[in-house]
DNA sequence: CAGCATTTGTACGTATGTATC
DNA sequence: GGATACATACGTACAAATGCT
C-alpha cells in the first residue's frame, strides 16, 4: 500500500511497487502498465505524481512508452557480443536527446563508447551490445 | 531564443540550450546552474517546464543536485581501468533506484556489470570505470 | 541563538495537444 | 466521430535543508 504519510516520496512507492511487479514477473515483458488515469484512481493520487512514478522507471530502462498507446515493460533485445581490439577501451554514459535520436535508443538505455588507441570512437547501445575480450 | 511556437517542446529547448552552454564551456563544472526560478524568469516560463529541462540533464548526467545547494555541472571523476579476466562479458545499464543509493551514483549514471564464466556478476559505477583487454 | 531568504522536492489541480483505436 | 492515453505547460501550495543576518 502507498502511505502518502511515510517517509518515502509517493511517487518512489509507487515506482518500487511497480518495478518490483515487474521483477516478479506479475508484469510480464511487453506487458502494459495500467493506465496513469488507472494507477492514479486506484491508489488515490494524482495523475503527475504517476507520471513521476513512471519516470523514475522509464529512466531506470524498464519500460518503454508508445505513445499514446500505452507504457510496456520492456523486452530484452537480441545481444551481440563485440570483442575488444589491441588498445581499445570501452565506457558507458547516458545518451544526450540527440544520439538517442541517431541511434534510436529507448529511454534509460546507456551507450557503450570504444576508444581506440588513436582516439577514434564507435557507440553502441547497451541493450543489444555486451563487450567481451579475444 | 525560446520559441513556444515551435515544434520542439519548450523544456527541450531549454535543456539544448543549457547543454550547449555546458559543452561549450560557458558553464564549467563544478559551477552552479541558474536557480530554477531564475530560468523561468528568464525565458518566461513556468517552474515546472524549467524542471523537465533540468530533468532532461540529470538523466543525461550533465548536472548533479545538491539540494537545496542548487544544480551544478558535474565534475568528471578520476577513472579506474578494469582489465576483463578470461570468459569474462561486460555490459551496461541504468541502476535501480536502490543501486543508485548503494553504491552512491550520481543521477544519470550508469553501472557496468561485469560477468565471469561462472555467471557471478561484479557492478561499476560507469563515471568511474572504463575497460579493456590484457 | 532565532529568524529569514533561497533553493530544490513533492503533490495537487487544470487545460490543451496529438496520436491511436 | 468519439474514446482513450500519453505529452506539454501552466498554476498553486507546502516541505525540507542550507546559509546568512
């Protein structure tokens, strides 16, 4: 239950109710979230505190909205693996708008940056890349 | 300027401005931002549009809060190199809002997950760790 | 010490736009 | 056309922490 008198923001409750929903499997992958009308209604709280609610998850890259379709819990994509060459170093960041945009990354999903020994760099999103070594 | 008229949300535009302002080292890290009542001043704008915009920085990790200090461009961290062991893949993602609080990230930061050959996971805070291969 | 101003956080409400079904 | 659902933007109010007077 959401308590707006604990200590915890309502909107993080809400989060951790839904993220832990979705963690137990109770919201499968390419399941729906209800909608915020739905969540705000059925716990007593308003539509924006919702949103924040699905914020937090959309920047954790848990779920994905399509708009005005509704917001879904995401599903795992394809992973290919990307072995690592002489003197090249991988790093991870958060995306600005516009690589999200040239890249067509979903909200909460970081880059993973190989730097090569000459400084030259190549993105790649870290929901379908892993790095492993020769 | 910002343009209400346009097609791009006003809160992006904001965010795009003061990203720019960043890159461009107008503003500096370690330096504060406006306080939101002054950007909404400034531009004319409500709060709450001024806050998306900080949001939209936050999640990229361009700015860190310290409340009720203000919000200031973040300072790059000193970075550790972590060389992948045999059988070893590495991958990112966005922390849980648990993570974040265990292993003190900054908003906006991802962790890197490294998975040995057993399937025994370590996590890295990814402004902090870069990897590469022996 | 108290008191005040500043700044971010939380939560509410309303209205309108836009895309999908 | 109408209903639904998310996006944007405005407003208000109060809380909490910090720093200054």
């Amino acid at each position: 239950m959401i308590d707006p008198s604990a200590d915890r923001a309502v909107f993080r409750q809400l989060a951790d109710l839904l993220r832990s929903q979705i963690e137990g499997g109770e919201l499968a992958p390419g399941e729906p979230l209800p909608s915020e009308l739905r969540l705000a209604q059925e716990h007593g709280i308003s539509r924006t505190t919702v949103r924040q609610a699905i914020g937090q998850l959309r920047t954790e890259g848990l779920v994905t909205v399509d708009r005005p379709r509704g917001t879904f819990v995401r599903v795992p994509e394809p992973v290919e693996v990307i072995t690592l060459g002489r003197g090249e170093l991988a790093s991870a960041r958060m995306p600005t708008d516009a690589e999200r945009r040239t890249y067509r990354l979903g909200e909460g999903v970081p880059v993973i940056v190989i730097t090569a020994a000459d400084g030259s760099t190549a993105v790649h999103p870290a929901d379908r890349v892993q790095v492993t070594r020769p």
